[in-house]
C-alpha cells in the first residue's frame, strides 16, 4: 500500500485537531476531575475552615485576656490570688504577665496562699511589693467559701471587706483598715480575740467585734 505525503494543509488540520483535543482534554479535568480530586477538594477546604475559625477564636480569647488584665481596680475591690487566672493577677498592682505566671505556678506546685507572708515564696515578690498588695488581695479558697455557714448575723470578721467592717460599731475607716491589712499579711483570725493583736484594738473594741461579728 503506497502512503501519500502529508502536504501542508493536511499538518494544519493534525496541529488543529491535536489542539483542539488538548483543550478539551483541560476542559474535562476542570470541569470534571476524577473522583479522589472531588474528595480531596471539600476535606481540604473543610480543614482550612475549621483552622481558619479557631486561628478567629484564639485571637478573640486573647484580646479579651488582655482587655481583663488592662481593666483597673475597682474602689475597694480585692482579687482572691487563689482561684484568680494570669489576666486577673495582672490587674494588681506590680504585678505584670511575669509575676503572674510566676504566682500560678507556684500555687498549682505549693498549694493556696493563706497570706500576704505565703505570697513572698514566689520569685519576683518582696516585702516591698508585698505591702502595695496588701490592700488589694483576698485568700479565701474555695474550700472555705463552700463550707462557710455563716449565721443569721453579723459580720465574717475573715472575709469582710473594708466597707463592711466599717459597719462595726466602733470601728473607722482607719481601724478597718488596719484589720483587712493584718489579716492580709498574717492570715486567717483564728478566734475573735486574735485581733487584740491588731494595732488599735483593745479590750473595749474586741468586745464589740465579738457581738457583731464572728470568726469561722
């Protein structure tokens, strides 16, 4: 069989056809992948949604920790250094994302803090800063907030804050003071009479601490 030459004419209508299966080719993978591309395509898109929304909810968590530690004291307000998170220490004066990492890690391995001496065992905080704290911390623990009846009356003289010891007979602004900051520094009243211990209490004022207040 004699096979006749390809002119010029026949080469375009090859290139053209090559061409045009080419493009259809292309075409039918776009538009038409095969099956493990389907499958590939929405898991991908899927986990990147997914990344993308908790890369969002990390951001958010964390402006609003900054937002907390940012947020100054209020008049009188205490931050109990037991149950409070690295934002909350943070809002205490001297006491920045350092020093509040340091007091969660030293509560987690040594347990509460009982007192403004217990606050000293963590690195980074001394007597000096321990005395601008004094007037900002609480130590109650939760343990002793579940289990605490107090009675139909009277003032817990272990957890009244300055306002309400002022509402003791007797007692001053002063004087209430003086009460929250020694606590603060020693530690939980064991009795009523451990605040004659307490500069500025004698006799007559302990007496009237013990008929409107109470230690638990």
């Amino acid at each position: 069989m004699t096979m006749r030459r390809l002119n010029s004419t026949d080469g375009r209508a090859i290139l053209a056809a090559t061409t045009l299966l080419a493009l259809g080719t292309v075409v039918r993978i776009t538009l038409a992948p095969d099956a493990a591309e389907v499958a590939w395509r929405p898991a991908t898109a899927e986990r990147a949604a997914e990344t993308l929304g908790q890369v969002r909810n990390d951001v958010d968590q964390a402006l609003m920790r900054e937002a907390e530690a940012a947020r100054p004291l209020g008049l009188r307000e205490r931050i109990n250094v037991n149950r409070a998170d690295e934002s909350s220490l943070r809002r205490l004066p001297g006491v920045g994302p350092t020093r509040a990492a340091a007091i969660l890690r030293d509560r987690s391995s040594q347990g509460p803090f009982h007192s403004l001496q217990d606050l000293t065992r963590v690195p980074g905080i001394g007597e000096g800063l321990v005395k601008r704290l004094a007037p900002h911390v609480d130590f109650a623990s939760d343990t002793q907030i579940s289990s605490s009846r107090p009675p139909s009356s009277g003032i817990d003289l272990n957890r009244a804050q300055i306002n309400e010891l002022e509402q003791i007979t007797g007692i001053g602004p002063a004087l209430a003071t003086r009460i929250a900051e020694f606590r603060a520094y020693h530690g939980r009243f064991e009795t009523v009479d451990d605040l004659l211990d307490v500069p500025g209490i004698g006799p007559s004022k302990l007496e009237m601490l013990r008929d409107q207040g109470y230690v638990r």
